[in-house]
C-alpha cells in the first residue's frame, strides 16, 4: 500500500506530540513515551508488528553496541570526581587565577570545565555551596553567580560526550567522539561566553536573589586531591580521545608509538583511564566506599541507557517507514540544512523540558534525511550533532528538571530565573547554531 506523504506527516507528528504529553503532562519515564511512540507511528503508517518489534529491537541493539560502555563510564567518573572533593578543587584552582573581583568569570570557567565529565544538574548541586559562598563574600548578586555557573554547566551538557544526548545523537548519525569533542568545545565557548555576558547584564537589574541556609558554606576538607590530581582525569580523557581524532588522519599515524596512544584513544579505554585517575585523587578507600561509588554509577548509567536505546529503536522505526524519501520529496530540505535538526531540537526542547530527549528524537527523525538535507559527509554528520545539540539548549524553563535545580539550590524566584536563567538558555542556542553555520560556511571540519 502506498503511504502519502500527509499521513507519514500526521503519524510523525501524532508520535511526537505523544512523547511531548507523555512526558511533560503525565511525568512517564521518557523511555515508555518513546516505545508507546514506536508502535503509534509503526502502527499509522500500516507496518505489521512484527516490522515493529523487529526494528526497535535492532535500533535498540545498536545504540547499546556503540553506547553503554562509555555512558557507564562517564557515569561513574563523574560521581568518582564528586566524592573525592576534585569539583571543588578545580573551582578554587580557577578561582585564584581570575581573583575574587571576577568571581562570576571563575563560576562561568569552572562550570564549563566541571561540566565536561559531569551532568549539570550534579555539577550544579555539588558546587553550590561555593557559589553561594562566594556570591556573599564578593557582594556579587546571587543571581549573577548563580546563572554563570549554571549557563558554563549547560553549554558543555547539550554538546560534548560524555554527556547523554550528545553522544547518543553521536552513536545514531555515526560521529566520531573525539572531533565531536574538539568541534563541540569550540562551539560551547561562545555559548558559555554569552551566558556569561548576559548573566552579568541582567541579573544586577532583577533583585538578587538571598541564599539564607546556614549551612551553604564550602567545607574544608583537607583530604582534597590537588590541583593536578583533580584535572588529570578530565583532561587525560580528552586529549586521548581528541588526539585521536587529530593524528589518525595524519601520516604519523603509522608509527607503532602513535598507534598505541591512538588505542588508548578510544572512547571506551580513555574514559576506564580517567575512572583510574579519579581513584587516585582519594585517599583510604575501603572496599565498601568503592563498591557503593561503582554500584551508584552503573545505576545511574541505567536510566540513561534505557532512554538513549529506546530513541535509537525510534529512529530504526521511523527509518522503517521511508520517512526521508516522502520527506525529501515534498520539502525543500536542502535549503534549510543545518536548520532543520536545530529547529526540531528547539522545539521538542522546549515543549517536554529533557535536552537529552530532544536531542535524541531529533537524531532519529533526521538520520533518514540527512541526504537530503545535504548532511552527506563526515563533516556534515559532526554539524548536524551540534545543530541539534544547539536547538536542544532552547529554552530551559519551568518543565525542565534543571531549572528547578537551579532554583532550589540559589534560593532564586521564578521571575528572575525566567528572566535570567531562561532567557540566557535562548541567546546560548542561537549563539551556538549561528556559529556552527560558520565553521560550515567555513569548511572547518
């Protein structure tokens, strides 16, 4: 039976609207919307169940394959890092380096570097305290400390594995990880820069916001890691992975020494190093700490996971259902490009509050059209990823899980959160779309 492209259309958008009220309205656990949203769409368009069953499964499978040892291990790297104290060491590090007078800098840098192996709403949970600390010992507004920290914490979570969506967007439209780290850095510092700007326009208009837990003031901890021993596992990830990117093409590549550090460049194998490292920056561990820290990590690591492959069983679903051909037939894909996944991302952004949903659905309704969007090339797969992940910042607000962090955390009120925080989030997504156009413009990558 012949299927008109109105009726992929409607079914497309019945499948997205159900995941949107599913888990915005009714709070179900984003990866039931998206397997409901696999058999409504499967379903409209006249597959036969088994087809169904049979793609999610393989859509499922694959995303796994490519995804579940390095989501696992930045999992636990993250909570490793947040246990020893080497969080806050790296933002007392930053600290002394841009002076107490540019505290909201020091905040906007730490997030952005924290941000690297960590979720934001954890990031922003454990640095908290010194933020708030130093928003009273600096006399800066609260609200300006608060948002620059949140905005550098964001502009790397909605760009960079090992976070969430952008990596399974990564897995879904098969992009390598270290030139989506090295291109996805470039186009979060303008991001993180505007948020950083803006944070500091606007929120010494709102009344500042007044932190009164007595108990919000940094600890000492003199069993910290050092400032070498809290950087060595962020960094030592990322330049493996990156210098994998960057020498693997090159004619040095075949030298035996090259070779070993470009295994070492793999996604799976720098993150197990920088988990190594994260081990040293503690001191007496005993078995039951370690097997908890583990155990917390792999947990963690589930939820994401289960949300990450049902998106990948979405797409194998919708590219069951030839979606790019009807699409690229009937639309002028090829002259919106890199604004068509930056726009999806927008929406569904803003309509159900999950960056890491957004961004995955976007993946899987845009690989079956990549061809037509011109997005053919290696180069056009890594913009795409970060178009998404762009649209996937726009705009954070009250149906977002981390705006309430936010809030709770800084003693902020709605109307500033919404005309700081929120407004920031928009500015830091056309910021980053308009500066992927550019390096594409460019030829950059």
């Amino acid at each position: 039976m012949q299927i008109s492209f109105t009726h992929i259309l409607i079914c497309l958008l019945a499948g997205i609207a159900l995941i949107v009220l599913l888990t915005a309205k009714y709070r179900l656990h984003a990866f039931f919307a998206l397997i409901i949203s696999c058999f409504v769409v499967g379903l409209g368009v006249g597959l036969p169940v088994d087809n169904i069953i049979a793609s999610v499964k393989d859509g499922f499978g694959n995303v796994m394959k490519s995804l579940a040892l390095i989501i696992i291990l930045g999992t636990t790297l993250g909570i490793l890092l947040e246990h020893t104290g080497s969080t806050q060491v790296m933002a007392n590090t930053i600290l002394k380096l841009t002076g107490q007078k540019r505290a909201a800098l020091a905040m906007s840098l730490t997030g952005f570097i924290v941000g690297l192996p960590i979720f934001c709403d954890s990031g922003y949970i454990v640095l908290s305290g010194l933020n708030n600390s130093l928003s009273r010992r600096t006399g800066i507004a609260n609200t300006v400390m608060a948002v620059c920290l949140a905005t550098g914490l964001y502009s790397v979570h909605c760009l960079i594995p090992p976070h969430p969506g952008a990596s399974a967007a990564a897995g879904i439209i098969n992009v390598d990880f270290g030139r989506l780290i090295l291109t996805g850095g470039i186009v979060a510092v303008p991001a993180m820069a505007v948020g950083y700007i803006w944070a500091n326009y606007m929120g010494r208009k709102v009344a500042p916001a007044v932190y009164t837990s007595p108990a919000d003031a940094e600890p000492v901890d003199t069993d910290r890691p050092s400032a070498v021993k809290a950087f060595l596992p962020v960094f030592v990830p990322l330049a493996l992975i990156s210098l994998k990117a960057f020498v693997s093409a090159g004619a040095v590549a075949s030298y035996p020494f090259i070779q070993m550090f470009l295994k070492l460049g793999d996604p799976v194998l720098a993150l197990a190093i920088g988990v190594l490292f994260a081990f040293n920056g503690g001191r007496n561990w005993k078995r039951n700490t370690v097997s908890r820290l583990l155990q917390d990590g792999a947990e963690k690591a589930g939820g994401i996971l289960v949300i990450i492959g049902a998106g990948g069983a979405f797409g194998a679903v919708l590219a069951a259902t030839k979606i790019g051909e009807h699409f690229s037939t009937a639309l002028p894909l090829a002259q919106l490009g890199l604004f068509f996944p930056f726009l999806i991302a927008f929406v569904l952004k803003t309509a159900q509050g999950s960056s890491t949903v957004a961004i995955i659905t976007t993946a899987s309704i845009v690989l079956p059209l990549l061809p037509a969007l011109g997005l053919t090339t290696p180069g056009g797969h890594l913009l795409c990823v970060l178009a998404m992940g762009a649209g996937s910042m726009m705009i954070s607000h009250a149906n977002d899980a981390y705006f309430w962090v936010i809030a709770k955390f800084s003693g902020m009120e709605m109307q500033p959160m919404l005309r700081v925080y929120s407004v920031a989030t928009a500015l830091m997504g056309i910021t980053a779309i308009i500066t992927v156009f550019i390096i594409s413009k460019l030829n950059l990558v």
